[in-house]
C-alpha cells in the first residue's frame, strides 16, 4: 500500500471521528435557526420557525391575540376564533435578535374583554396555556428547551398593584364624595341662617311701637249752670 493511500485512510479516519463528534453535540444556538420546511402537520412545532402552540383555558373565546410590547413583531391574523379548551398555533413575524427577549401580548376576548399577558419569551416558546384561577389569568408555558414555567407570579404582583391603585382611588373619590357633601350642607347652613338673619331684619324694620294717647276728660257741669237751669224752669 502506497503512502498515499495511507494519509488518504488516515484522513478519512480523522474526519470521520470529527464529524462524529459535531454531530452529536446539541447546540444552543440550533433553536435560533429559521426552518423554512413547509408544516406538514399542524401539531409539529418546528425550531425556529416563529410558531408555538397556543391553549385557550382561559374560560372564554378569543377571537384576537397582538403584541402590545414590540410593534415590529405581530402575530398572524386568527382565521377563527380559538374556542374554550381548544388548541391551535401561532405564528408571528419580526425579527428578534435576543431568543430570550420578553413579550407583552394582549388577548381580545369575544366579549371585548381584554387581558394582557406579560414575560413571554415569544422565541422560545414551544407551548402556550392561557390559564384562570379565580379571577387571575395567567400562562404556562413550555420552551423548545422543554423547560417549563409559568406567569402566575408575576401576573398576580400586577393584579395585587392594581387592586392597591383601585382602592386607592375608591378611597380618593369616597373622600371628595364627603367633603363634597360636607361642603355643601355648610353652605346650606350658611344660607338658611342668612335668610332668617334677613327675615327678622326686615320684621324689624317693619315693626313700629303703639303711641299711647292720653284720654281726653269729659266737661265738669258747674253747681251755678245748673241752679241757673233749675230757675228757668221754675218761672
């Protein structure tokens, strides 16, 4: 065997070894690779390609899903509303340099209701589930790592801030309502107080004191006027 042929088989071997070696290796950065493989199954997440599958528990139909965090990245239009307990995927367009980059999307509801859903790593996002518990809305999620986790913390810290800020502003409107009313029964009593002030005024101005009128005594006959009287009728 020539020389020749031995590097070649040497060669051979040494790329073989390597190319063994790279192909078992599992890298992250595969997860950033676009797929541009038609989806043949609508159940196969592809890595890469911008879809995730989505879980409607959220006790309503959605009839609309949009990125509210990042106008440069949008979910394709729903061709029908994604029903109670029903599943389906989405795809959105945009180009995300961080894989990790969080996302607040907001949820329209068939009732218009809306909710917005934060912390979601679009990228990575191999499943979705929109969950309620009670009257908190909250999504668990699966990465393409497999990994999971879930928004409930964070969804029930904004909700807490929000019923503070509510309550606040209850408390706020109830202290105007008070010191509105309060206001307003001064005045009142302010202007009762001033129209009886201006009654009894003009009742004075009005009232004038009897004059007491001294009376007036009757002619005294005299004792001579009547004796001249009586002489007159004697004759």
């Amino acid at each position: 065997m020539s020389k020749k042929n031995i590097v070649s088989i040497i060669l051979l071997g040494i790329l073989f070894v390597v190319t063994s070696a790279f192909s078992s290796v599992v890298t992250y950065n595969k997860i950033n690779v676009e797929n541009t493989s038609p989806v043949e199954n609508k159940n196969t997440i592809y890595l890469g390609n911008n879809t995730f599958e989505i879980v409607n528990n959220s006790g309503k139909s959605i009839k609309d899903i949009d990125v509210v965090s990042d106008k440069a990245v949008v979910f394709d239009d729903l061709q029908a509303s994604i029903n109670k307990k029903e599943t389906a995927n989405l795809h959105f367009e945009g180009e995300i340099k961080d894989i990790n980059q969080l996302f607040d999307i907001k949820v329209t509801f068939d009732d218009d209701s809306e909710k917005q859903l934060v912390n979601l790593p679009l990228k990575m996002l191999k499943s979705a589930t929109i969950q309620k518990e009670d009257d908190l809305i909250y999504v668990d999620y699966v990465l393409l790592t497999d990994k999971k986790a879930n928004t409930k913390d964070t969804e029930l810290a904004i909700k807490e801030e929000e019923d503070r800020i509510a309550a606040e502003e209850a408390a706020r409107l109830e202290a105007e309502r008070i010191a509105a009313e309060q206001a307003a029964a001064q005045q009142a009593a302010a202007q009762q107080a001033a129209a009886q002030q201006a009654a009894w005024q003009a009742q004075q101005a009005t009232y004038s004191q009897p004059v007491y009128q001294q009376p007036v005594a009757e002619p005294v006959q005299s004792v001579n006027e009547g004796c001249l009287g009586g002489a007159l009728f004697n004759d």
